[in-house]
C-alpha cells in the first residue's frame, strides 16, 4: 500500500497547503477574453459532477477513486480501497480522514486554491488572477490565484476544446511540485445525496476505503 505520509502529502497538496511567490496576473488578448468568459460560463454551468479520478502525487504514486463535486463549496474525494482515505468539502472546511488510524486534518476551504473551483459564482477576474493562459490544439489551460493572496497557491485548469470539458487539474507546492487529478467518465448536473458531504457521519461510520 502506498505510504501514508505520501497520500497524506498529495491530498493536502491536492487541496493546496502551500506557499508561492507573487506572481504576475497574465497579460490577455480580445481572443483570451473571449475564451477566459466563456470557461467562466462553462464552469458556472456546471453545479454539480460525478467523475472517476486519478490522483498522481509528486512522488509519482498514483490513487484513484470516485470523485463528487456539488457548487457551492462541497466536494469528496473517495479514495479507491486499499486506501482508508477520504478527502471533503464542506461548510467551508477540507477535511482529510483516515479511517485506519481514526485520524483527520482540516483546513479553511478559503484557504486552498480548489475554494476557487468551489465557488458558488466562479469569476477569473476581480478576486481571482489568471496567471497563465494557453491554448493549444485541442486543449486550453488557465492557471489562476487568488489576487489578494496569490501565496496560497495556484491551480491550473486543463480543458479539452472543443467542446469545452474539464478534465484536468494541477496544483504547485511552494518547491515547484505537482499534483495532477486527471478526470474520467464525467457526468455534470447529476443528483448527489447531501449526506454524501456529511463529513462526520461518514468518519463516524468509519468511511474512508479499506
């Protein structure tokens, strides 16, 4: 089974626990606009996302699992057994449980550049900067900071166009390392049961993998 501290240290990572030099809000083109606006409405489209995940850690270790994601602010990470974790959103709290050792971390969901994803009305600009903007044949990518706090982390979305999907996002620690979440098999606008979010229920059941 993979170590627990490198699960540990890419699920934190995945959340953004990091601290990254300023860095300057990318200079745009009409075209980038037009582009920045229409992924803003693509993800304002989306409230809520069923997917598989793969997880790689910037070791190199890869998990995955089944991914919920419901706007605004809750999202839960399951990670497939052997692994005894799980990652959750919710109330404004990312909570990091595992079930083997009865142990869990949490940190303020404003905190980590996902809060960013998890917005009720996702915005790339005013609070948020973007950071970086790319296009190539058949993708686009946005990496994006919070303009107030750019040391908390930048998260990169990666999107196949056309049509446009999500189905990638980075995350950079303050030494330049990677977390990669790939997406599978996405279904957006799909029913998720609020219990699924119900952090304490679940630990008290003892949810979290194997």
């Amino acid at each position: 089974m993979i170590a627990r501290r490198t699960i540990l240290s890419a699920g934190l990572s995945l959340a953004g626990i990091w601290g990254l030099p300023q860095t300057a809000a990318a200079q745009t083109s009409p075209q980038d606009r037009a582009d920045l606006t229409r992924i803003e409405a693509y993800l304002n489209s989306i409230r809520s996302l069923r997917a598989r995940f793969v997880q790689t850690a910037p070791d190199g270790d890869i998990t995955q699992g089944v991914a919920l994601l419901q706007r605004p602010g809750r999202m839960r990470f399951q990670y497939d057994p052997p692994s005894p974790f799980l990652l959750i959103a919710n109330q404004g709290i990312l909570f990091f449980h595992d079930a083997e050792l009865k142990q869990t971390t949490n940190i303020p969901l404003s905190r980590t550049p996902l809060g960013i994803l998890l917005s009720d009305n996702a915005s790339l600009s005013g609070d948020i900067s973007v950071t970086r903007f790319l296009r190539t044949p058949g993708q686009t990518q946005v990496s994006l900071v919070r303009a107030a706090t750019p040391g908390e982390g930048t998260l990169t979305l990666m999107f196949s166009d056309p049509p446009l999907t999500l189905w990638q996002w980075i995350v950079l620690d303050q030494q330049g390392k990677q977390t990669r979440v790939t997406l599978t098999n996405l279904e957006s606008g799909v029913a998720i049961d609020a219990k699924q979010f119900d952090y304490r229920a679940l630990a008290q059941a003892g949810v979290g993998g194997g």
